[in-house]
C-alpha cells in the first residue's frame, strides 16, 4: 500500500514546532532548487538557481 504525501503531513508537522520554517533544497547538476515552507507545509518562498551545487553557498549569500 503506497501512502500519499497527505498523509504524510500530520506526522511531518508534529517534526515542525509552530513558528519554524523548513528549507529544502534540491541539488541536480546545473539547476538548482529551493523551497522554504512554515509549520503547515505552506510555500513562502521558491527558489530557483541555474548553476552548479558547489557555487551555490556564494549565490545564496548574495541574494
């Protein structure tokens, strides 16, 4: 039985204290990906980066 990400969610927010954020970033070869999300799995912000994994920690700290 495969089990959705919905259903996942109440788990993954008790993870979440309320008032924190989440980052998650997704590294690939040339394009890179990032998501900040609150306590309730909300999306604040995205974003999304042509360049490679090892340049991104300079073009974070520029943007």
């Amino acid at each position: 039985m495969t089990v959705t990400a919905k259903e996942h969610l109440p788990g993954l927010r008790a993870l979440v204290p309320a008032g924190n954020a989440v980052v998650g970033i997704d590294l690939t070869d040339v394009e890179q990906a990032i998501v900040v999300t609150d306590d309730d799995a909300r999306v604040l912000a995205r974003l999304r980066l042509l360049c490679r994994a090892w340049v991104l920690p300079g073009k974070l700290r520029s943007s």
